[in-house]
C-alpha cells in the first residue's frame, strides 16, 4: 500500500481493476500489501481483475464492490469467506473485521465459502495463494478485510447522500442503516445498493480507530456455532449428492508399494457392493452405503507388491539423519556477530523429535462427479485452487472445466494443505459414471498422512563467569515441508525459514549464536506435510528446553535465568512476566514430585509464554494440575477466539508431546487410530488460564501458538518435579515411564524435600 496514516488508507490506482456486472453491480479485486513491505509484495501479483463469472454465481447482488461483500436489494449482507472454517474461528473473526468498517450488526451478516480464485482471495503471506495456514489469516488480511468494508461503506453512503443532495460528511452508519444526521432521514443499505454500484470506487478510505471499534476486541459468540449446535453444518462427509455412492479405501501398507493382485470374489457376493475399482497403488470396494463398501472392502484378498522402503524403520531413519547432521551440507540461517570470549563451561545435547500424524475428528473424504469434459468436487480444503487444479490434471480437462464446492472442514491441522485424498477420489471417480463419496477410514487416514517431519538436533553452549551463554550453536536436521509445499518462498540458498523459526529468532539477546540447517531427503514415499505448528513446534522444544537445562546448570532460577537474557521491555518478557505471576510463580512450595516449567518464544508473529505444572506418579505417569499462558498477539480481534485457540492449540501440543509419534516398520506406520495414538481424554485436561497482553501493535498468528509453546513448558515441569531431562518426544515412549533406574528415583522423591518453583 501507499503511506497512510492512523486516520486513512489510500488505495493505489495501480492496484485496483474494476469490471461492471450485469444488472449494475460492481466487483473488484484488490492486491493488499499493507505493512508486507516490497519482498511479500513482489510475491503476490494480483493484478487482474474480479471473477465475474464467480460474482455472477453469487446470485449478482445489486451491490458487490468487493471480492468479500456481497449486499442484495432487501439489505441483506452476504460475507464471502477468503480463508477456510476448520474450527479456528476464521469466520467470526473476518466477519468481525469486515461488519466493523461496513457498519452492520454481527447479528445482520450471513457467511459463504469463497469460489476458488487466487486473484480474489489469496493469501499475501503464502506467495498469493487461496490458503488457510500458517496462522497467516488475521495477520495477512487485518488491512485488507477492514479497507474491503470501508469502500463498501463509503459507496453506500456516498449514494445515499447523492438521492439527499448533501455532503457525505454529515452521514453515519450503524447496523445497515444510512443516516443524515443533520435531518435525521434514514436509508437502509439495500434502498441505495444498485446506485452505490454505479459509483466509481474512492480513492481513499478511512478506517476506525481503535477506540471507535464496536466489535472489534468484543468477546463475540462464533458465527459458525448455531448451525453447528443444530446439526446444520455441512461438512465434507456429510455431503449428499444424487445417485452417490460409497467408495472405502485402502491403499499400498507400505509408502512406496504398489498394488498386486486382487481376489474380490467375497466382496462382491456381500449386499449393497456395486464394483471393486483398482489404481497403482490402492484399490477401493463401491457400494449403494459406506457400511456396505467397507465389509466389502475387509473381504478383499489383496497381494501388494513390495517397494523400495520395504526394510525401513524409524531407528534407521534417526540413525541417517544424525550422518546428515555430522557430515551433510549446513545451511547458515544465523551468524554470529563476533568472537566468542575463551574459556568458559560447555554443555552439549541432542534431541529427537518425532513424526506426528494429525488425526483430525472428520477423516479424509472427497466426493467426485467425472463427465465427460467436466469435474465437479465435493470436498473440505485449505487449499481451493490447488484441488481445481490437480483434478483438472487428472481428468486432463481445463481448470475452467472443474467445479468445486468447499465445506466446512472437521479439523485440518496443516493435513488439508494437501490434495492427495482428492486425487486419488477423482482418480476412483474416473472409472465410474456417479459420483463417488470416497471415505478414508481413521486407520487409513493415519497410516497414509504426510507428517511432520522427523528432527534431529544438535545444540551447544559455553556459560561465562555468569552463567550467561557466551557462545550458542543449534544445527537442525530434518526434510522440507516448504521446499516441496511452496519451492518459491526458499531463499536463493535454499534454506527452509520453517525449519529455523523460532530457532534463528531467539527472544534473547544472544551475540554469539549460530544456527544451522541441514537437509536431509526423506525416502521415498515419506511425504513431509505441514502440522499444526511446524517448525516453530520442534524448535521451541529444544531452545527452550536447552535454556532450562543451561539455567539448571548455571545454579539459576528458570525465570529469572529467562529474564536476565531479555532485552527489557520486550514483548517476550511481557508475557513472560505475565505468566509467572498469574501461577505465583515461586510462591508456596509445591509437593514431592511436582513441578513447573517455563517456555516462552514469539512464534507466528505473536509472543507467548506458557508454564505447566505437573505431577509425576512413582510409576512414572504424568499427571497435568494446571497451566498458565500470557499471550500477546497485537490487537485482538475475538478474545473468546484467542482463549480457545490457546486453549485448544495447548491441549493440542500437549497430546503430542505426552502420547503421540509416528514410527515406521518395514516402510509402513505402525499407528493407526486413537488407541495407540492416542490424545489427552477429558479426565486428564488440566485447568487452563489464558491471559493477554492489551497492545496497538498489528495482529499476530494465533491458531498455532499454544501448540507451539506445549512441549517445552511440559518437559521443563518433568524435570522440576523428578530431575530427569528429556531428549525426545513423546513421554510416553521415554525413559521416564520405562527405565527401571529412572522410576526408583522418582519413587525416591516421595520422601525427599519438597520442590520449589
């Protein structure tokens, strides 16, 4: 965007392309860059103009001045969702953002999913791409979203000054209603909608201050929640189109193995099974309902064909990626800026951090309609054009030939940033003359994830006379989930900015640290994928960690350790501070075999600290009491929505880091549904205070921060309740619940002096 100050925007002229709609509406597509500074901007060429034919779809509206609003002739509004519903909250709060500057109730507004169109709705923070990840919606649309409902506003009232004759200035909106204050008449929007759209666009608009939001900052029940109490809701698997079948799937056990033979005499004989279809590397049972496909499907005699990874485990995945961290190329993703003093004590570890699946509640699925020239999908995705886009190599159509209708999705974790389940449906739906509901079973879902990726991690540092680091060094080694996900945003080099985030940008005030890279190829078939934190989520795991085992080391307390690396008046030591004397930090002692642990980083443009108590039973179990978490992530949209998004995104890292991994035998994953990978059940859900730090700054990511700040503050408080520092993840699999040495000590500490904080 051009300069603007706290009182207005300005919309470059360059940047905008407005096409006319039959019947007098208007559409138009902006490119948005506020705040990104040239580099994003460069990434994001959205110079073209709207979709008309997508805004015709709409039911042509007599007012339509943007890709988002939508206003008919009754004065009803209609809200086009850029990002996708997967439980975050996404639609209230851009429903927020967007009804503040138009000027109507959240009690006026109606929410609908956007076509799929990059030009319209793509994400600046994602190279221009219709996304939903990354905690990239608020913070990458909080300018755009409120300038969309500004122009509408202004066209609106511009409108209804002209049938008035008199100057706009002396007009106010409020809840979809024009009014002249100096005479009190009143137009509701839906009176001056066809002529607003005759209007030519304005070339700057004001937006509120902070202290004129209405909604904005408002705790807010969730737009979403009436239709979800209700059964209204429209998910993916709860699609039903006429003459649909029912596919059950399964696919090659092994991530590389082919299909052999097929003996379905058993499955066919079953009532309700229409055919049994095959592709390289799965084969899928068709029948009138999904229970008749699935039995038909556990009848198959399959042979399947052994691929390259058929003797791959876990230990010889760890064992390749710890001879790539010794002797493969590093990446330099931090320098240190001088010499590091002589002298000094060393203390050096390693960490594993395991694969992780993301078991969303609503399992894969896709429903698929193939006619000749034409593709029409049924699906919940992050990813809108890509799916287009792949269906339409698949059927060898053109995109424009591919008709997708998103849903509501029931979970999606960074697992619905990819299009496999799709194209193996539309794949299925070729050889087929009805549309095809095609379901991933839990256990096929988890067994044929991409997941996040495996870590190894090397890290060092050298304390001075103070216990300070006087030198740190972190080489990290893993595949890339962006290098195949989105190649362009790789720096020229090729690092990989996820796998280093929150590892590079330490929040403490560190001269010497070096932070490296290394790249290690996964084999084949081990696709890597986002997961619900990424980098940030591995990396915060062992600084954080680490800086607790070098405040241990050093004789100190964690916090204050923590506090003297700060740089004073940081965010980071905000809600650091927060936190700590919200759980009373080193207040009355704690019982035997309990303790609190500390974690804090600024991920996902947001700056949070989280510490967790935690009781460790003599048999080794881990009992959570209670956890603390300050967050500041600028100005808060929905408050409701940041407490569940920290909520839940904790409880979410939390699982993880005590129950859950992916492990490999003979190339397969072992784990397949909640028994043995397992989540954090109601009876073992701490209490949970979420607190926030009131600022001006611009939002920060919110959908992945608890996530990410899980782990550490958990293993942090294992080692104050029993002395036992972890090296890998999760708990469960540690020498914390199998050593028998480790066990007798913690048994020991039942009658030993009380831990302290």
């Amino acid at each position: 965007m051009s300069a603007r100050d706290s009182a207005g925007s300005t919309i470059d002229e360059g940047r905008r392309q407005a096409i006319r709609l039959a019947g007098g509406g208007l559409a138009v597509a902006f490119l948005w860059t506020a705040g990104m500074g040239p580099a994003v901007a460069q990434m994001n060429p959205r110079r073209q103009p709207a979709d008309e034919a997508a805004a015709a779809a709409d039911g042509n509206p007599p007012f339509a001045p943007n890709a988002f609003i939508r206003i008919d002739a009754d004065g009803s509004v209609r809200l086009v969702m850029p990002s996708a519903e997967m439980g975050q909250s996404i639609y209230t709060g851009i429903a927020m953002m967007l009804a503040e500057e138009l000027g109507v109730g959240f009690d006026q507004i109606r929410v609908e999913h956007s076509p799929p169109n990059d030009a319209l709705y793509g994400q600046v923070l994602l190279g221009g791409e219709q996304a939903t990840g990354g905690s990239t919606s608020t913070r990458g649309q909080w300018q755009a979203l409120r300038e969309a409902g500004a122009v509408a506003r202004e066209l609106l009232v511009a409108a209804a000054a002209a049938q008035w004759h008199v100057d706009p200035e002396g007009c106010s909106v409020a809840r979809g209603v024009v009014t002249h204050v100096p005479s009190g008449r009143t137009l509701g929007f839906g009176a001056v909608a066809e002529a607003a759209g005759r209007l030519p666009q304005p070339a700057s608009v004001k937006l509120k201050e902070r202290k004129d939001f209405t909604l904005i900052g408002k705790p807010l029940r969730r737009i979403d929640s009436p239709d979800k109490v209700n059964g209204g809701t429209q998910f993916g698997i709860d699609v039903k189109v006429p003459g649909m079948k029912f596919a059950a799937v399964k696919t090659s056990p092994e991530l590389a193995g082919t299909l052999g033979a097929v003996d379905d005499g058993k499955a066919r004989a079953i009532p309700g099974v229409i055919e049994v279809i095959k592709l390289d590397d799965a084969v899928a049972v068709v029948g009138e309902h999904y229970w008749a496909a699935q039995q038909g499907l556990q009848a198959l005699d399959i042979e399947w064909k052994p691929g390259v990874n058929a003797k791959l485990d876990t230990q010889t995945l760890i064992a390749a990626l710890q001879e790539t961290s010794r002797n493969g190329k590093a990446l330099v993703g931090r320098k240190p800026k001088g010499e590091a003093p002589a002298g000094g004590k060393r203390v050096e570890a390693a960490f594993v951090s395991p694969m992780l699946a993301h078991a969303t509640m609503e399992p894969l699925n896709a429903t698929v309609h193939v006619t000749p020239g034409h593709c029409e999908v049924w699906t919940g995705t992050q990813v809108p054009t890509r799916v287009v886009r792949e269906a339409a190599r698949i059927c060898g159509i053109p995109e424009q030939a591919v008709v997708l209708h998103n849903q509501y999705l029931g979970g999606g974790f960074g697992r619905r940033l990819e299009t496999d389940q799709v194209e193996q449906a539309v794949a299925f739906a070729k050889q087929v003359s009805y549309p095809l509901k095609v379901i991933w079973s839990r256990e096929e879902d988890i067994r044929h994830d991409r997941v996040r990726p495996l870590y190894y991690d090397r890290i060092s540092a050298t304390l001075g006379d103070d216990g300070k680091p006087t030198s740190w060094q972190h080489r990290i080694t893993s595949g890339t989930v962006l290098g195949r996900w989105l190649p362009a945003a790789m720096s020229k080099d090729g690092m990989d900015s996820d796998a280093i985030e929150s590892a590079a940008d330490l929040p403490y005030e560190m001269d010497n640290a070096l932070v490296e890279w290394a790249y290690h190829v996964m084999p084949p078939g081990l696709v890597v994928g986002w997961w619900r934190g990424v980098g940030p989520t591995h990396n915060l795991f062992i600084v954080e960690s680490f800086i607790d085992e070098l405040a241990h080391t050093a004789g100190k307390d964690p916090l204050e350790y923590r506090r003297s690396l700060m740089k004073p008046g940081s965010r980071a030591l905000g809600v650091l501070n927060l936190a700590a004397e919200k759980i009373g930090w080193g207040g009355q002692p704690l019982p035997a075999r309990v303790g609190r642990g500390i974690a804090v980083g600024s991920p996902f443009g947001s700056h949070v600290c989280a510490i967790v108590e935690a009781e460790v039973t003599a048999q080794g179990q881990v009992r959570l009491r209670r956890a603390v978490v300050a967050v500041d992530n600028g100005i808060t949209i929905n408050p409701s929505s940041v407490q569940a998004q920290m909520q839940g995104g904790l409880l979410f890292g939390l699982s993880a880091a005590l129950y859950s991994g992916i492990t490999l035998k003979n190339g397969a994953i072992e784990q397949s549904n909640f028994h043995d990978y397992r989540n954090l059940r109601i009876n073992e859900v701490p209490q949970i205070d979420v607190y926030s730090v009131e600022n001006d700054e611009a939002p920060g990511g919110i959908g992945e921060v608890g996530t990410a700040i899980a782990a550490p503050a958990l293993a942090n408080a294992i080692f104050a309740a029993t002395g036992i520092r972890l090296r890998e993840l999760p708990v469960s699999r540690t020498q914390l619940a199998e050593s028998p040495d480790a066990l007798k000590k913690i048994a020991g500490l039942a009658t030993s002096k009380e831990d302290v904080a």
